[in-house]
C-alpha cells in the first residue's frame, strides 16, 4: 500500500471478494473459494504463492483469509495481467500481496518461504508443468503443500500423480467433493527421497 493510503474499511474486505466479471462469478460458482480454502487448510498468518494468477480471481480470496500476517505472492508469466492485479490490490488496500513475473519453467518464487503454492485451473495451461513445479519445490518450507485445483477433462488423476512424482512430490489426498463440477483438488507434499 502507498503512504498515506488508508486501510481498507470492512465493506472494502467484503467489496474485494466480489467477482470483477461473469466469468470470475461462473467460475466461483464451480469453484466455491471457501469450500477450496477450507480443503486446502490455508489459515490466517500463511505465508503462501499461487501460480498462474492471472488477474487475481483467486490471489484477493487468499489475501483476506491469511490477513494482514500472511502474505500472498501472486505468480505469472502475462505481465499485463499481473499490472491488473496490482491494480486492483492498490484499490481494495491488499498490501499483503506481491506479484512476480515468473517464466513458463521458473516461478522465481522466494526460498524456503511458503507454507503453500497454489494452482487453479491453470494447470493445463503450463507449457512444462514438471519443470515449472520442480523449480517451485524449493520455494516451500519442510512441511509446506503443493494444492493443485485442475479440471477432471484437462489432465486425469493419473496423469496428475505421475507429472507430480516426476517433479518430486508425493500425492497427501484428493479432494473429490467437486467431481459434479469436473474439479478435484490435489495436495501434494515434498517427496521424502527429494527433501535436503
């Protein structure tokens, strides 16, 4: 936030989690934002990163549930997206959200930093998902997780597991409660033979 802005008013944190597009609102209908957190288990005070952003959808729903003690960084390879999303934190007063223009095998995510990466219905999109989250490994703590939130039609439960694998994580569980959407959520932790 700039000097001399002030902290957002409570109507600010409810204005903020309002869908900028039919298209952000069709998609939280299929992907219900807090039923995904609670899944996910992200919490106040994490400190947490998603990758492929885009305009920030979901970087302004995990701002306001880590609060002002946890810290969002917000990843991606479209720098105009990413110029979109600082605006909009700029105007809803989101100073715990830091965006990092990535490229398609490095998200160039801080060390050892993350209690979480998170993925929404971008994983198809990536040119080399293995290489992108192989690298994004050692962004996480020890005990940080990989959540993965992917479309059933886009890549299968198996395709998921192996990409994962060879990328050095190890499937924790599948959350299948949005299956009637065609969505599962997948939360990954490092690969014990991987961890150093």
């Amino acid at each position: 936030m700039r000097p001399g802005k002030q902290a957002p008013l409570v109507q600010d944190t409810l204005g903020v989690l309002r869908p900028e597009n039919a298209n952000e609102a069709r998609l939280n209908r299929l992907q219900p934002p807090d039923q995904v957190m609670d899944a996910i288990g992200i919490q106040p005070g994490m400190v947490g990163a998603e990758i492929g952003a885009g305009r920030g959808r979901y970087v302004v729903q995990l701002a306001v549930r880590v609060g002002e003690s946890g810290k969002i960084y917000a990843e991606d390879i479209d720098a105009a997206a990413l110029r979109h999303l600082e605006q909009r934190c700029e105007r809803w007063g989101l100073a715990n959200v830091e965006t990092i223009l990535g490229d398609t095998t490095d998200p160039q995510l801080p060390q050892g930093e993350l209690d979480f990466i998170f993925v929404i219905s971008a994983y198809h999109h990536f040119a080399d998902p293995v290489a992108l989250l192989r690298n994004a490994r050692a962004s996480l703590k020890p005990d940080g997780m990989l959540a993965i939130a992917e479309w059933l039609r886009s890549t299968s439960p198996e395709q998921m597991a192996a990409q994962m694998s060879a990328a050095g994580y190890e499937l924790e569980r599948t959350e299948t409660f949005l299956e009637a959407n065609g969505l599962y959520i997948y939360v990954f932790r490092i690969g014990d033979a991987r961890r150093d």
